[in-house]
C-alpha cells in the first residue's frame, strides 16, 4: 500500500516524493517515474530539476492554481515544469509558455501537441508587447517567472502590469548570479523585492537551497 | 472554449514557422560542424589506443615499429594475421621502406600468441572504424573550407577556416560578429582570464583563438600581442565588407600583416622606435614657476622654520608624538615643540605650554632634552602673537576687501574685469605676474627669505614696548 497525501491543490506526495495527476497516462516527458496509486497514475516531480517543486517541497503556502486557471509562464525551455502545471489545471485550464530559444521551443511545442491546454509563444519576455495580441482576451490568474536574465525583476513587472489580474499571484525566482556573481545573495534578494513593494505584496521570500544553490523564489499578491 | 482551441493551433503553426527561420543558412551548420571536430579527434585517439593494446597481445612489436596511425589502422583491416604480411602489402599500406624487413623478419618470431580468426575479426572491425573517423575529420575540413569561403569570405582568407569557424561559433551568429570592436575580437576564447580582469583586476588577456593563428605562432614573445591586436583589426574590417556584401578582396591586408610580422621580427631591443608625435606642447618660457616648484622659502603663505624649532632626528629611545601633539595641543607640559606643525605666532588661545610649570630639575630621561639649544625652555620670552585681523573691528572706511579693484579694465584680462565680489576661477600658474586673481591674500614680492628671529628678538621693533 502506497502512502497519498494531498498537499495542495493537484499536488501530492507519495512516500515522500512529490507527485501530479498524469494528463497523458503512459507518456514520459522527461524521463520521470510513473506510479499507480488509487487507481490513478502519478507523475512524480523532481524539486531538483524544478525550481516551483523546490519551493513546494521548501513549504510554500499556495500556487494559487486549480481546475480552470489561466497561467503565463515565463522561461519556459523544454516543458519540465509546465508539464506538472498543466496536470494541475487539467482541461479547463490554459497555460501560456514564453521562451526566447529556439532550440528548446522544438521539445515545448512536441509537448504542446500532446496536451490541449499548452500554448507556446517563441519571443521575447523583455518585450511583452509583442506577444500582446494573443494574450488579449484573457485575464491571467498566475504569473511563474523562471529567467536568468540581470534585469529579472523589471521583465516581471512588465509583465505583470500588463497581463496580470488584480489580487493575482507571481511567482518570481531568481538566480542571483545572472544579476551579480561577485555580491552577496541576501543583499540583492532584498533590492529586487523592494523593486517590487510599490505595486506587490510580498507574501513570502524562499531559500531554494539545497535543491538549486543562491536562488530564492518571491510570492508576491498584485495590490 | 473553441477560441481558445483555434488560437492554440495558430499559434503553434507560427512557433514553428519561426523555428524554421532560424536553422536557415549556413551559419548553423559550420558551428556545429566545428564543434564536431574536437569532439572526433579526441574519440578517435581513445579508439586508438585501445586497439594498439588489443593488438599487441598478437604482435606487441609493430607498436613501436609503426609510429604513425595510418599505416598501422591499414595493415590491421587489410591483412590482420601476422602469418600473412608481404612486402606488397605493406609497401601499399604505407610503411616505410626501410622498416619493411625488420617488420617482416619479427613478424615470423614474434612473442604474440597465435590467435584465431574470430578473434581478429572484432580488432579489425574497430580498425575500420578509427579509420572511418579519421577519414570522416578529413572531409569536414574540406567542407568547412568551402562553406567559410562562401559565407565569410574575407574573414576566413585572413583567419583561417578554423579559426574563423571557432570564432563564429563562440559569438553565435554572423549578425553579432559584424557589429564587434576589434578587442573582443582578439579575446574571443580567453573569457576565464577576460573576467578575472574585470572583476578582480587581472592581467587583461591579450589573445584567445587568435593564439594558433601562423603569424602569432611564429613571432616572438614580446610581438605576439601586438600582432594579435594588429591581426583582430583587420579581422573585424573583414567581417564587416561581408555582412554588408561589399565585393572587395582581403589580399592587401594580407599583405599589411606579413610586412607587420617581419617588421616586429627585426626589431631588436636597442632599435626600438621612438614614438612620433603630430602634436608637441609648447616649450613654455618665462613662465612663472609652480607652486611645487618654487623653493620653501619662495613659497609664501608658508613659514620657514626656525632653527630653534627644528629637530635632526628621532632617537630610538625617544617615544613618537602623538597626533595631537603635533597639532599643538601638547598635554604633558614640558615636552618641547616639535619642528612640524603649525605656525607658532598664530598658536589658539588657552592651549600654551606651561613653560614654568615643571622646573628643569623635574625632567626625566623619557622626556625630549634640547640637546641643540642651549637656553633652557623657560627662560625663553614669551611669544608675541600678531592678531587675526578679521577678529578685530575696524573703523569703517578703512576696511579693505581682498581684491584690490583695477584701474584700468580695458588693459586688463577678461578673468580680471569682473568689479563686483571675487575673482572667479582659479589663477593659472603660468599667468602674468600682473594678475591680482589669487585665492591667498596679497602678492608678496620674491626676495630675500625673511628672519623671523630678528623680529621676535626685538619686539618693540613692531609693537612698541610690551611688558612681559
């Protein structure tokens, strides 16, 4: 007998192991495990590979998804993470996936064509306007940020000004070494959240450590 | 939801669409091809020496009597059994000839074993293949030529196919390469010690790729960075004539860089040139001298020292003053003044030594002995102050301001006409001496250094009869 336990919404644990209801039963995406509990299958969730399964794992409090949300992510590279996203969702829900690189987009848009509620975007999230004719109609729940860029929490804000509901979640990580390898980790965590006092609500600042080294993720409400 | 569905597919069609835009040209295909290149060499000297131990269990001595991998990769898939080696086969495998007979006469009375033809089998199939790999790196040089000398014409005739071909693919496209300064040309491929520099104040690299170029290989030392630098200069023209398709050739800055490189070759250490200089600043006459450069005693908002004052050395034994000392607020009275430190006729009020406080016999060895003063420290007059003369008030119509008002103002500088406050900017040193423009009181005429003894020996000289 194996042990379940439901942690949030969509998310559980199995054995101690973080797990998703899988969306395509049989289908790997990137060579995870796949476990029977309760006749459902599960796909389990590597906090190491992921940034959103460490900070679960680190006990944030909500992802603020459900069945039916509208997701933007940014930085959305092969699909690791936004595959367990859109196992939380499920049908109801659309997830947008931005990314720069061509080169990833061939396994996100391989992935797209498997699951109905991926949408892949090729451009530029430094430049929202670009992508703003697909994102019109459409009022974003949640915003998951994972860019290694030195202006990070600038994209976010854009982004966020444009496409993000009031009392919406953001969800912000950020690589301190892509904006200052030299300075100390705490100091420039602490200048990208006053960058984001004026307009958010700073919920919580999590150390992502052990899983990813000088990272932490922001969860953060839109005032 | 079937918005959604349609927006979906749209956008799908188009992220490909856009996938496909980037792959084309040729740009892609020579960096990977380059990144090939490395990756063959290096599997097949792996391979290589696998097979050079696998086979020694046979005939261990063609090892060491065929050096080189090509005719030994041959000998082995061709023949293999070392029962059936000729002359004629191994002249067609490309051995040399004098090695020939000593091959042969080991091969019959050799200490390998005699193996089966099975066995051979498997070495000579992993023969087949070093030799393929080989074979493989041969033709990716010959098609990463061409393709250089289509795409980046000029670049590759200066740089190299290989070169060039690593450059292009450290930067990433043809784009960025064209918009890069000469400098980050030359550093490409040194980016380890390039942010050493940077971030912790390194030596700054001076080559990168640019290092197995034939030209810097072939100088000197002390000439390989000048080349490199001369080399990325005309590298980075070259990129520009083709991104932006202008039909020239690269052979004279071909030329250029050979007469460059046997310039530097010739130069020796006393045969350096001189610079030359298009500008030289004016020999400048007649000027007054700078602050700095004037003696002490010209120096005129300073104080010379007097002798009594001054003090030849420290000894061992002595304790150092303190900082405060040194200011002039000497807390242990009795120690004397040291030689530095302010003017003493403008010492503040309320902090004089005591000079009569401790008598003479009280002092210790710790304390200073004026060994180069006779008279002892309170039989000294008291110092007469000249007082400030903002702190006193003046009758009015008698008060002067600092700057003196010109006469005549058509005679004079434009910095100098100004009637009303101060003078603005500060005075140049190699202005006229007429100038009145000076930040520090009145000018004083250059002459003889005054004897401040003379006037403190004598006080009535200035200040009448004084009482002490």
């Amino acid at each position: 007998m194996k042990q379940l336990k439901q942690l949030l919404d969509g998310v559980y644990e199995i054995q101690s192991n973080l797990a998703t209801v899988n969306l395509t039963p049989g289908k790997k995406v990137y060579g995870e495990e796949l476990v029977h509990a309760e006749g459902k299958e599960f796909r389990l969730w590597n906090p190491n590979r992921s940034k959103v399964g460490a900070a679960i794992k680190k006990g944030i409090k909500t992802i603020h998804l459900k069945k039916g949300s509208k997701v933007l992510y940014l930085g959305a590279a092969e699909g690791t993470t936004i595959s367990h996203l859109s196992d939380i969702v499920e049908k109801e829900g659309t997830i947008f996936g931005v990314d720069i690189s061509a080169r990833s987009m061939r396994k996100f848009i391989y992935l797209c064509e498997q699951r109905p509620n991926l949408i892949p975007i090729l451009g530029d999230a430094n430049q929202p306007n670009t992508y703003r004719e697909y994102l019109n109609g459409f009022t974003i729940d949640a915003l998951f940020q994972d860019v290694s860029q030195k202006n990070q929490a600038e994209i976010f804000l854009r982004n966020a000004r444009l496409y993000l509901k009031r009392d919406g979640h953001g969800f912000l990580s950020i690589k301190a070494k892509s904006i200052d390898s030299s300075a100390s980790v705490e100091k420039l965590v602490m200048e990208e959240t006053k960058k984001l006092e004026n307009e958010f609500e700073i919920l919580e600042t999590i150390p992502l450590h052990p899983f990813e080294k000088d990272h932490a993720m922001i969860h953060c409400i839109k005032k | 939801m079937d918005n959604i569905d349609l927006l979906r597919k749209r956008l799908i069609s188009s992220a490909k669409k856009k996938v496909q835009e980037k792959y084309e040209g040729k740009e892609v295909h020579i960096i990977k091809s380059v990144n090939l290149l490395e990756d063959l060499d290096s599997a097949s000297n792996l391979f290589i020496e696998q097979l050079r131990e696998w086979y020694s269990t046979h005939f261990p001595e063609l090892d060491e009597l065929v050096k080189e991998n090509d005719p030994y990769l041959k000998i082995i898939y061709e023949i293999g059994n070392r029962e059936n080696f000729t002359e004629k086969k191994l002249k067609d495998a490309g051995v040399d000839e004098k090695d020939i007979g000593k091959i042969m006469s080991t091969a019959k009375n050799s200490m390998g074993s005699k193996t089966e033809e099975k066995d051979l089998a498997e070495i000579k199939v992993l023969a087949l293949n070093c030799h393929n790999l080989r074979e493989q790196r041969e033709y990716l040089t010959k098609y990463l030529e061409e393709s250089m000398s289509k795409e980046l014409p000029n670049f590759s005739e200066l740089a190299g196919a290989v070169i060039g071909a690593k450059i292009l693919a450290k930067v990433g496209t043809k784009k960025k390469l064209a918009f890069m300064p000469a400098s980050g040309i030359q550093v490409v491929g040194a980016e380890k010690a390039l942010f050493l520099h940077k971030k912790k104040g390194a030596k700054s690299p001076k080559y990168g790729y640019l290092y197995q170029h034939p030209l810097v290989r072939a100088a000197r030392y002390e000439n390989k960075g000048k080349i490199a630098r001369s080399i990325a200069a005309k590298l980075a023209i070259a990129v520009k004539k083709d991104y932006f398709h202008n039909n020239s050739s690269a052979k004279e800055m071909k030329k250029e860089l050979e007469e460059r490189a046997e310039e530097l070759s010739k130069r020796t250490p006393t045969n350096k040139p001189q610079p030359v200089y298009d500008y030289k600043p004016p020999e400048q006459t007649n000027r007054k001298p700078e602050f700095r450069e004037r003696r002490p005693e010209q120096r005129e908002w300073k104080p010379m020292r007097r002798d009594s004052e001054r003090k030849p050395f420290r000894r061992n034994d002595e304790q150092k003053p303190s900082y405060g000392s040194r200011l002039g607020f000497n807390k242990k009275p009795g120690i004397g003044k040291p030689s530095y430190g302010p003017r003493t006729d403008r010492r503040p009020e309320g902090r004089k030594p005591d000079y009569n406080s401790r008598p003479r016999t009280e002092w210790k060895s710790e304390d200073r002995k004026p060994s180069y003063d006779s008279k002892p420290m309170f039989d000294r007059k008291p110092e007469i102050r000249k007082e400030r003369s903002f702190l006193t008030p003046k009758p009015n119509g008698t008060e002067k301001s600092s700057y003196e008002k010109p006469k005549n103002t058509f005679d004079k500088k434009p910095y100098e006409k100004k009637p009303f406050g101060k003078p603005f900017g500060k005075p140049k040193p190699w202005a006229d001496k007429k100038s009145d423009a000076k930040p520090f009181g009145k000018k004083k005429p250059l002459g003889k250094p005054k004897n401040r003894t003379a006037k403190h020996a004598n006080p009535k000289a200035k200040f009448g009869n004084k009482k002490n």
